[in-house]
C-alpha cells in the first residue's frame, strides 16, 4: 500500500540530539521514499498563550532548524499549520463528532488537569481533535512519533471513521504510527536517567547547536560511576547511557576499547569522556554550523516557507472541497 506520512512538530526552543536522532533522522529517510508533510503546529501552542514574539520567534527557528538538517522543501512538504486555514475548518468539522467523555478520557488532557487545574482551556481539551485533522487533511497513513502520541493517534483513527460511518463512505484512511519495532532510537540524557529531554534541563541535553567549549564541558560534566567497575560486571545505567551516546557518534574500535577496559576494570571515565565529547564535537560542528547560516538566511527559509504553504494548501483545498459536498455544504 503506499503510504503518506504526517507529522507535526512542536515549536519549544532548540533541536536537541535526542530529537536529531529520534525525529529528523526518520523524516529524513521518509521523504525520500513517500509524499510526506512535515508542519509547525503552531495552532497547538496557542494551548499554552505563548506571547506573539515568542510564538514567531521559535516557529522561525524551528522550521529553520529543520531546513538545515536536511528537510528539503522540493521532496517534502515543509510547512507551518496556521498556513493551512483549511486545517481550521476540518477540526471545526470533526469537533462537531468528537464528545466530551472521549476527550476527557485522554490521558495527556488529564495530565494538564492534574498540573494546571487553573488553565484548562478548549484548546487542551480539543487537542487531539486538532491532531486528528492535521493528519486526515492530508489522508496521512503513516505518523512517525513517539510513544507518547499513541493514544492522540487512536483517536485521529476514531474521528475518520466515525466521519466515515456518517457520511457512508471509505473517504479517510486510518494513520498509525511508527512503531518502535521499527528502528526507533532513545538517545540517552547527560544526568544519568532517561531519554534525553528538554524537560530534563540544560545539563541533560546536547543542543545541537551547543558552542564547542559548551559541548565539552556538558560532557565532561556527565554523570558516570566514581571508578571502575569489578572486572566482569555489568554496566551501571550512567554508564550505559555513555556508551550509547558512543554508538552514536564514534567509531567503532574506539568503543571496542572501552569495552574492552570496562570489562577488565581498567576503565577512565575521564577519558572516555574527553573521547566522547571530541566524537560528538565532530559530528555536531557541521549540524551547527548549518543551522547558524540558515537562521541568518531569512530569505531563503521564507521562500521555503512559502512553497511548502502552496504546496500544504493544495492538497487540503481539495480535501475540504469534497468533505464539504459530503457533509452537504454544496452551494445552491
Ligand atoms: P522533548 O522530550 O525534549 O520535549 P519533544 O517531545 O519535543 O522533545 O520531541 C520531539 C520529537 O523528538 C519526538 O518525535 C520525539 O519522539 C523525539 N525525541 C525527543 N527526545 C528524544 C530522545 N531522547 N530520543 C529519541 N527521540 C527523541
Ligand atoms: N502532538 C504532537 C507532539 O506533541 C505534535 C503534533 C501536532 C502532531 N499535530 C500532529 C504529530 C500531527 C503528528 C501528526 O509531538
């Protein structure tokens, strides 16, 4: 079956290396294979009010970010939601068959409950209704993120078919995500828990565009163990979290060495850091490098901008057209 692959991407600050890996490495692959439409969800950030200077301002410089990894307006369809106003129209649509209990019912809803009783708007509410026409506008089948998304999927799913059942009709495909049996990475933090997270803070994460003399010292600064472990025994989660920065970015005899000295207990986490951290140095320069030209290159990242919104606009133009003849606008 062939597929179309959606995917929006929220616009919080600075690309991380966990995102790098996690996010733009599929997107990467996935636009050379299939028609695919990557967009800001800047409708969706309007859920947390954020000022108009910081809502233009990290739209820019994540789409820019994006541009300059490798997101190439000519084989993908690059975008910002509010771009696209027919996105608007079919969550105003689906919003009319989407009903309270179901979307209280959504776990993520029911996280900013418990966390800011005092803000719930219809925005968070509705959220996963916005998701689901973002998706269907474009009758995505295929959704790459992660495992977080799952249930805002399942809803999407619930949407089109329930339009389907109204309507009499096969007009929306089901999306699904990609699934973790599917090669999906966890880049691992600095501190020594999880996956890397914004969340997680500053000393957490490896930006990827990080000044080198930062990089260096967020590295050398990592949590691992206080000396090495007894010959033969296994790695301490820290400890395993460096190696799998290691996979990422070094070659591999290198890791072999260390290894090879953390199975004999001659290990130096200080050099395997000041190893790491040049590696990572290395893959990073270029990433950044790449990215500050783009920021600079205004014209270039509208002129993208532009295209993609055309390019967004045609296929969701033809969409509303047919669910508004289905739904029984036709004019007179
Ligand atoms: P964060 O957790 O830092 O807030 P986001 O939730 O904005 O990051 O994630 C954006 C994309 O990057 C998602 O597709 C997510 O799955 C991916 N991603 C984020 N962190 C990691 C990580 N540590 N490892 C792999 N993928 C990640
Ligand atoms: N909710 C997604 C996230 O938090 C972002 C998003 C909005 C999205 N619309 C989407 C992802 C449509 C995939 C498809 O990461």
């Amino acid at each position: 079956m062939s597929e179309t692959v959606v995917s929006g991407i929220r616009p919080t600050g600075k690309l991380h290396l966990g995102n790098y890996f996690g996010a733009v490495q599929n997107f990467l692959k996935f636009q050379e294979a299939h028609p695919c439409y990557f967009f800001i969800a800047d409708y969706h950030s309007l859920t947390t009010h954020p000022t108009p200077e910081d809502l233009g301002g990290s739209v820019y410089r994540v789409f820019a970010e994006y541009l300059a990894l490798g997101l190439d307006p000519e084989k993908c369809t690059l975008y910002l939601q509010s771009d696209v106003p027919e996105v608007a129209e079919l969550y105003l649509f689906l919003n009319m068959n989407a009903y309270l209990g179901e979307l209280e019912r959504v776990s993520s809803f029911k996280e900013k409950v418990r966390s800011q009783p005092n803000n719930i708007n219809a925005g968070l509410l509705t959220y996963p209704v916005l998701m689901a026409a973002d998706i269907l506008i474009h009758h995505g089948t295929r959704v790459p993120v992660g495992k977080d998304q799952e249930q805002h999927l399942e809803m999407a799913r619930t949407f089109g078919n329930r339009f389907n059942r109204m309507y009499n009709t096969e007009y929306f495909k089901e999306p699904f995500a990609i699934g973790s049996d599917e090669g999906l990475v966890k880049v691992p933090g600095l501190t020594g828990g999880g996956k890397m997270s914004k969340s997680a803070g500053e000393a957490d994460n490896i930006y990827l565009d990080d000044e080198p003399e930062v990089l260096r010292k967020k590295i050398m600064r990592a949590v691992s163990d206080s000396g090495p472990a007894e010959p033969g025994s296994a790695k301490s989660q820290p400890v395993q979290n460096l190696f799998d920065l290691m996979a990422l970015v070094c070659k591999p005899d290198v890791i072999a060495h260390f290894d090879e000295t953390h199975k004999n207990g001659t290990i130096r986490y200080g050099d395997l850091k000041k190893q790491l951290a040049e590696d990572m140095e290395t893959f990073v320069a270029p990433l950044r490098s790449r990215i500050q030209d783009m920021l600079n290159n205004k014209e270039l990242v509208t002129k993208a901008a532009k295209r993609g919104a055309e390019k967004a606009r045609e296929s969701a133009a033809k969409t509303i057209t047919e669910v508004r003849s289905m739904m029984g606008f036709r004019g007179f």
